[in-house]
C-alpha cells in the first residue's frame, strides 16, 4: 500500500489484489482494518463505476529493527540486534560504543550488532554531539526475561519509542521521557547460547565443509525456539597430511529458547550424517559464549600442531562441551574452542589471538 501510494498517489482495492494475488475481499479487509488503524486513508469515496481510491498515510517503515533477541551466560548477556540497514547499524555501535554503561564490547558483522554488557547498572552521558547519542545504561534479568535499560536521545529515542517493539523477539517496551531525553526499558527472552563446531564433512574432490555449517544452520533455524546468529570459518594446523584442502574447520551460533537446547545435538548429528560425504565427520556443541582459558588454549593448539583424538575428549569432558561422529572431533571442538577470536585471526593460524 505505501509503494502503490509513493507510485501513483493512491490506490484501488483492485489494483492492492492484482498485485498481492489475493482475493478482493481479503484486501478489502486490509483495507477496512487499516482505516481503522489510520494507517490508510480514504481519498476518494467510490462514484458508479469508479471505485473508491485510498493512500497510506505515511511511506514511512514501520521498523528498521527487524530482530533483537539476548543470550545469558552467567552475570553476562549477548545482545544482538537485527537493523534493516548497515548503516543503521553502524551509527549504533559507533554510539553505544562510545557511551559505554553496562556494555563492554561492541562489533557489527554487517546488518546485526552484537554488544557484550555485564548485568547491573553503569552511568552513561547521553545528550547531542560530542555526547553518545544512545547507550545501554543498566540490564537486569527477571525469571526468564532480560530486561535492557536505554537512554537515548534524537534519532535513536525515534527507534525506542516507534520502532523496537516491533522488532521480532521483543516482548515489551516502557517509556519514560524526560526533556529531551528518553529512557526506556526493552524486555526479550534470556535464551541460551549455543556453538555448534564442524570439521571433516568432505572429500578431496567434492563437498566442503563451510558449505554443510551454513546448511546446519539453516536446518536449526526452523526448529521452534531457535534464532540463528553467525557462521564463521577458522583455519587450523595446515600441516595435516590427510586434510583436504586447507585443512579449515567451522563453526555456527545460536540463541535458544532453554526447553529445546536439549534436542539440538541429536538434530544436527542426524544432519550431518546424512549430509557429510566423509563418513569422519565431527560435530561439537557447548551453551554458553564465554570460553575458557583451558579451552582457547586447546584451540590455538590445533593451530600450531596435530592434536590427538584422546586430548580433544579429554578437553571435551573438562568442559562439558558434547561430542558426536569421527575423527573430525578434533576440528570440531577447536572451532568451538575459538568462538569470540577475530577473523583475521580465524583464518591466518600464525596470528596468535
């Protein structure tokens, strides 16, 4: 409705149902729903064979924020949140990583910003430049909610007061305004993290294994409960006789609702092992996003030399991190093991993190 506007000016129930393919009743009933809503407009009442014409009332989209979701971790949450745009997205980390609060790191992976904060409250200067335009000032857990409290102010204060609540994964927004100044409260489910690392899943001549973590991680997705996060590539000991080619391994992240956590590993063992064309295949899977020093360290052995079955099961057991397939175990875990590194540093083994 709002392209039909923006193109023509106005619109007719028809031309809504010829270019949606719906019935004519139903998008009449859009329509209907919408003028209650004052979403649309009617601008012309329809005369004999003229039929009435309607706009929407604004081109303006209704959220950039498509998704913004949390992870817990102990006393730390993993926020992360969807934008429409990079540049969006962009603006956000430059201020949240500026205004500092609760957050003790910030990054971007293109259109999803993550943040790292620390439950409790902090202090953050908000206001116009030089200040923060926006920053996550306090987050606090309520049972099974995550509760984020930010101030903002112009822009950002449009998107918490218009916009964040409409974001897929938030369960309610509360707004308080002073002067200039917003300051709301974001309420979203405290998921579970899970890693999910992936190693020896192809042959010499076919397959490739970051292929197969995209597929796993496309395939999770539409369990019920689970929101994807990232896939990334990490390059291990490039000494490995019998590597296939670079001898690199993968690993994916997820945000999970915790009733389904459980049912995870066996979902994705029976994945890859009607996927993989290797029959080594390895899969590891740890919730949680901090990682150990004993763990990382397992890790950046893998880099530097051939590391044996037996050390990467004792390492798993340490860790409580579960393991499932063949040789490729060995990979698997070191790409769990080395979740939160660059990715320079991902792909070049002699970078030491």
């Amino acid at each position: 409705m709002r392209q039909l506007t923006l193109d023509a000016g106005s619109f007719t129930v028809h031309d809504l149902s010829d270019l949606t393919r719906m019935p004519r009743s139903t998008a009449q009933d859009w329509v209907n729903r919408l003028i209650e809503e004052r979403c649309v407009v009617l601008k012309e009442e329809k005369r004999g064979r003229h039929p009435a014409r309607y706009a929407a009332s604004s081109a303006m989209l209704s959220s950039v924020c498509k998704r913004i979701f949390t992870t817990v971790d102990g006393n730390l949450v993993s926020i992360y949140h969807e934008c429409m745009s990079g540049g969006c997205a962009a603006f956000c980390t430059y201020h949240h990583r500026k205004a500092g609060g609760v957050v003790t790191e910030v990054a971007r992976d293109g259109t999803l910003l993550f943040e790292l904060a620390r439950l409790g409250e902090g202090t953050a200067e908000i206001g116009l430049h030089p200040k923060a335009a926006v920053g996550v000032v306090g987050v606090r857990r309520e049972g099974d909610y995550v509760i984020q409290h930010i101030r903002c102010t112009g822009g950002p204060a449009f998107s918490l007061t218009e916009m964040m609540a409409m974001a897929e994964g938030v369960e309610n927004v509360n707004v308080l305004r002073y002067g200039d100044t917003v300051e709301g409260e974001v309420y979203t489910r405290a998921l579970t993290h899970v890693i999910i690392g992936l190693d020896d899943t192809d042959a010499r001549n076919a397959g490739a294994t970051f292929a197969l973590a995209i597929a796993l991680l496309q395939h999770l997705s539409k369990m019920p409960g689970i929101i994807p996060i990232m896939h990334r590539v990490v390059m291990l000991y490039p000494g490995i006789e019998e590597r296939t080619a670079g001898n690199s391994c993968s690993y994916i992240e997820l945000a999970a609702e915790p009733g389904v956590v459980g049912g995870i590993m066996d979902r994705a063992s029976r994945f890859i092992s009607d996927e993989s064309i290797s029959e080594e295949w390895g899969l590891a899977m740890k919730t949680g996003f901090t990682i150990p020093d004993g763990l990382r360290s397992y890790g950046l052995d893998t880099r530097a030399q051939r590391v044996s079955t037996e050390t990467c099961e004792a390492i798993a057991i340490r860790y409580g991190v579960r393991l499932a397939g063949g040789r490729g175990v060995v990979g698997a875990l070191a790409a769990v093991a080395l979740r939160g590194v660059s990715v320079p540093a991902l792909l070049d083994p002699s970078i030491r993190p």
